[in-house]
C-alpha cells in the first residue's frame, strides 16, 4: 500500500480504488514501469506518471483518455475470469508516427469468487531515448553473447595493424588477457602460413586494404608453445571521407584439428607403408565399389593394365580391365564371365578365387567385406605352391607307378617261382614216398626231407609275397560267408600244437562263450591266428605260454588276441616289425628266422575287414598282439 499512496490519483473519488488495492494484495506498483488500477468499465481509477505520460503519447490531443483503458477490457475480464491468472498480452500502438509492440500484464482483483477490479504494468520502453537505449543495449548483449558463444576471438586493429580490441575469448585460447594484447601490433605476435603459393605471405598489409579469410595463422601462447588459427579480416573505412581505419577480423583456433589432422596424415602414411611392405597384393574397396587404396605389389602383378589400376576404379571395370588387357590366361578370363567368380559374390560367401596369370604365375584372391559395405582384397602369388604341389603330385604318381611295377614284378617273379618249387615239392614227395622203388642210401632220405621242407618254406615265403603284393595294390579279395571263431581257433589250435609241443610251450585258447558270429573271411582270419600264433611259438623261449583270446569290447568291437611269455619288442621296433621285410633283429646272423612279411600281411588282412591292429609288449616280458575286428562284421 505504501506505493499506492506515492501514486497520484487521477479520479473521481467516487471511483474509490482502496477496496481494489486491497483485494489485489500486492505492491506492484513500486518499481513496476507504467501502472494502473481500473473497475470493470474500463475506466482508469489510478495511474502513475509513466502511464500518463504513455496515455497522453498514444492520443496527444485527448487527455481525458487517460481515464479509459487502451486495452479491450472484455477480452482481459473474459481472461481473468476463464483462468484466474494474470493476463500477458502484446498489443500494436502507435506514437508520434512510430509503431510499437508493448508488452502488458493485468491483474484481477477478487473479492471471494467475484471480480471487483483490474490492475496493469508495463515497462516504459516506447518512449523514443529509451527506445534506442534499449535497443542499443540489446544489440551490445546480443553482440558480447555471441563473442562469449563463438569458438573464434574477434580483434580490431588501427590503420597500423596494432590491436586495439580483442574479446575475452583471447585470454582461453591464448593464456592472455586482452588488455596485454592491445597495443601491439598483430603481425609481430605471430606469421602467417603460405597455404597457397598464390597468396600473399602478409595480407594485412596497409596498401592492400582487401579482406581475407580462412589464412592460417600461427601464434605463441603465454606458455609458450605454438597455437594454429584460421583468420579472417574485413578493412575498415571511415564514413567521413573514406579513410582507411585499420581492421576488424576473427580469429578461429584450429590447434587441435591440425594435431588431428597430423596424425590423421601420419597414421595414414604408416598404414601406407605398412600395407606397401607386405607380400601380398592388397586393394581396399569402399561401399560403393570403388578402389580406395591399392599397394604396388598388388599392380605389379597385372602389368599389362596397370595403369588403369588407380584409386577410383569400380570392381566390375577393374575386372574388365584384366580381361581385356590379356594379363590374365584364356582359362582364367573364361571363368571370370561366372558371376560367382565376382569379387563380392566370393566376399559375401568367403570363397576363394585361384587362377592363373598369362606369364604363368598362380594368383590365389581372397576377398572379405568390411564393417561399412566395402571389400578388402588380397592377391597372393601361390606360384612356388603350385609347383611344390606338381611337383608332389608326379613324384606321387611315380611311386605309385613304382608300385604297381614292383607288385607285378614280384607277381611274375612268384609265378615263375612257384611252377619249379612245386615240382621239386612233388618230385621230393614222390622219391620219399619210394613209389619206384628203395632209395638206396639212407643219408639220401635225410637230403630229400632237407629239400622238400626248403622247398616247402619257400613256396610259402612265395606265397605271402604275393599276397602281401596284392593287399598293396588292393587285389586282396575278402570272400566273406557266415562264421565262428571257435571253429577258426580249433583249426589253428591242431595246425600249431605240435610246433608248441616241439618248443616246450603250452598254446590254449580262452573263447568268449557269447561270442556272435561274424560275417568275415575265415581262411583270411585263420591265416591272421595262424601268423600270429607262429610268431609267439618262435619268439617264446621253452616253458612259456602262448594264449589266444576272443573278447567283446564295450565299444561292440570283436578282440582276437594271442598273448605270448616271449621276448617282447622294444616299444621304438614295434613300426619296424610292421613293416613289409622289417626285422627286429636285422642281423645276417640273427638268431630268429623270418622274412619280416608275417605282420604286415597280418595288418592288411585285419584291415580288409574294416578292423586295425594294435601290438603291446615288453622286453623280457611278453608280447600281446589284438586284432579289432569292427562290430558290423556281427550277424545275430
């Protein structure tokens, strides 16, 4: 209420504005601008000077106006009521010829839910010297809020280049505060950079007076190091007379986008080099398929279209360029026509492409896509591979045809052999047998047995040979049929107790009584016993024991074992006894006769039927040899 009573009246007294100061509740006069109180009419029961001073500017001519509201008083009640809320509305007047929006809030004045009265302010900024110092004070805000904003600093200078404005944003980039720079002279506190050859090394020089822009510019920063900008100055002109006043310009710190950029460029031209130095040819593709970077290794493998070969080219015109330019063999341009050999058909599908240049060189290509869509290439020549790899294969093709000669040469030669050995067989038989008559001197008996047992060994030394010919060239036939092994085992049992008699040995066999029958080769795995069982009757010195066993394994494998008390094999010489001629004791004068052939023939009748062999045997100890003989072979 104290301002109110500051205020001066203006109205009748009838129109009483105490009961409306007190419903507002509020001293909002006091330092409010142009204020009023009015009834419901509209008209101005109180004012101060600022709001006379406005109702007299707005109709000079007619000071009574001063007692009625300018505003729409229906729309501002109709308001109040709506909303219970003050009003803010900007209405459109005009003084002393000039327009202006003016800005007002009004109030209500309520005594219980009934509207009594309006009250209103607004600043006082129409008058035309507050106008333009209002306006000149926002243009000065608006201009030091984009200084503080902008990421440049903003210097003036005179006609002779000295500073003598800079904004605070200076003292951020530089370490300076303005007042330290004002009054020197720009050029001196750094140099400009000569970013084209073309431009001058100074363009602030006076007889110039052209603007520039983006010229870089290197400064010193309070602590010393160096500080890149980007400057841009506009020359200044009096407006009496046209005299040169110096410059205004900006400055732009780009320090830290030149650093990047630095080591943008040396990464780049490390990765450069890094790809330069491999072996491979190598070629980088964007999304869009076109030649980003290649090395030079990788254009020097197509020196026919290597000038075509430069950043820019898409995949489909460098593949064209290779079939055109006949770097390429007729083979490989043929099967460069298949869509499927295209570069990112193979990326997406992560296939190899290798083919082979005009020159003879072999060019393996892979390609991989990378995380943006584009194709990152290698080109490796495989040439040295390839020839390793024909080289492998004749020397492959040699020994095999090596092979195939020396099976049939020991075919032949076994052939030929066995015709004469059987009649020496015969021929001996038949004498012992005296079927002619006496043979007079008994030592002659003694010889004839000597011949007929040699000629027997041999026939069989024969035999295994070719047979063991036949299972290296894959002749060896299975003629399979319904069996047991019991059966087997009895038949190699009488074969081989005599002989272990003869040593002193005591040969048994252990027969699994569940035993299955098999779907096998009996006189093939009656040969495999009977091998086996001779070897463990040599090898077991007298006393010993020599066991055949049949288990079943839990993986449903059939085990034929023989176990034997002998010699035993040192676990390095098992490989030599299993290889055809190998001898375990390789000595002219060794004690055990053999030809080495028994085992091997033995593995490869085991493997015949699908199974494999395995020995276990120590020195002094004994030896156990196992034939797996797969659980497919089990007929119920």
């Amino acid at each position: 209420m104290k301002a109110v009573k500051r205020a001066t009246s203006t109205a009748d007294s009838t129109h009483s504005y105490a009961p409306i100061v007190a419903a507002l509740g509020l001293d909002f006069v006091a330092g409010s601008g142009a204020a009023y109180i009015a009834n419901l009419d509209g008209q101005v029961i109180w004012n101060n000077a600022d709001y006379r001073r406005f109702a007299v500017s707005i109709v000079p001519d007619g000071y009574p106006a001063v007692f009625s509201m300018p505003w729409p008083v229906e729309e501002i009640i109709a308001a109040l009521v709506k909303t219970r809320r003050p009003v803010t509305r900007v209405d459109r007047f005009e003084i002393r010829g000039t327009a202006y929006e003016i800005s007002s809030t009004h109030y209500g004045a309520w005594r219980g839910s009934s509207l009594i009265g309006l009250a209103g302010s607004f600043p006082d900024t129409w008058s035309p010297e507050r106008t333009t110092n209002h306006q000149l004070s926002q243009a000065q805000e608006r201009l030091e809020d984009l200084t503080r904003l902008v990421s440049d600093w903003i210097w003036e200078t005179d006609a002779e280049m000295v500073l003598t404005y800079v904004t605070p944003r200076v003292s951020e980039v530089l370490g300076f505060h303005p007042r330290e720079l004002i009054g020197r002279n720009l050029v001196s506190l750094g140099r400009f950079m000569h970013d084209d050859p073309g431009e001058d090394a100074n363009p602030l020089i006076a007889t110039h007076q052209r603007p520039f822009r983006d010229r870089g510019f290197v400064m010193r920063h309070a602590n010393g190091s160096d500080r890149q900008f980007r400057m841009a100055g506009l020359p200044v002109y009096a407006s009496i007379g046209g005299r040169f006043c110096g410059y205004r310009g900006t400055a732009r710190d780009i320090t830290s986008e030149a650093t990047a950029l630095d080591l943008a460029a040396q990464s780049q031209g490390q990765l450069i080099q890094a790809i330069d130095s491999i072996g491979e040819g190598f070629a980088l593709f964007d999304g869009d398929d076109r030649m980003v970077l290649r090395n030079d290794r990788f254009v020097a493998m197509y020196p026919k279209a290597a000038s075509l070969l430069q950043a820019g080219i898409t995949v489909t015109e460098l593949r064209q360029a290779l079939m055109a330019s006949g770097d390429l063999s007729p083979d490989t341009v043929e099967r460069m026509r298949n869509p499927a050999m295209w570069a990112r058909r193979r990326a997406v599908e992560d296939v190899a492409f290798v083919y082979q240049l005009a020159d003879g060189r072999w060019i393996r290509a892979t390609d991989s896509l990378t995380a943006d869509g584009g194709i990152v290439g290698i080109r490796t020549d495989i040439t040295e591979i390839k020839e390793r790899e024909r080289a492998l294969y004749e020397a492959k093709e040699a020994a095999e045809a090596a092979n195939r000669a020396k099976s049939e040469f020991l075919a032949n030669v076994s052939h030929e052999l066995r015709t004469p050995l059987n009649a020496i067989i015969g021929f001996s038989e038949l004498i012992l047998g005296e079927t002619f008559g006496p043979i007079g001197n008994p030592q002659y008996r003694e010889y004839l047995n000597d011949v007929l047992e040699s000629g027997r060994h041999l026939l069989n030394v024969i035999n295994d040979i070719l047979d063991l010919a036949k299972a290296e060239a894959g002749m060896l036939d299975l003629r399979a049929e319904l069996m047991t092994l019991d059966e087997v085992i009895d038949s190699v049992l009488r074969l081989m107790r005599e002989r272990a008699m003869h040593g002193n040995l005591v040969l048994s066999a252990v027969i699994d009584p569940a035993m299955p029958p098999l779907f096998a080769d009996p006189r093939k795995l009656k040969q495999v016993l009977l091998n086996l069982v001779s070897n463990a009757v040599k090898f077991t010195p007298a006393n010993g024991t020599v066991t055949i066993r049949t288990l079943c394994a839990p993986d449903g494998d059939i085990l034929l074992q023989v176990e034997d008390t002998g010699i035993g094999i040192a676990p390095a010489q098992i490989q030599t006894a299993l290889s055809p001629f190998g001898q375990v004791d390789g000595r002219l004068n060794r004690k055990y006769e053999g030809t080495g052939l028994g085992l091997p023939l033995t593995r490869a009748m085991v493997e015949l039927h699908g199974g494999h062999l395995s020995i276990e045997s120590t020195l002094g100890i004994g030896t156990t040899v196992t034939a797996h003989l797969p659980g497919q072979l089990v007929r119920a």
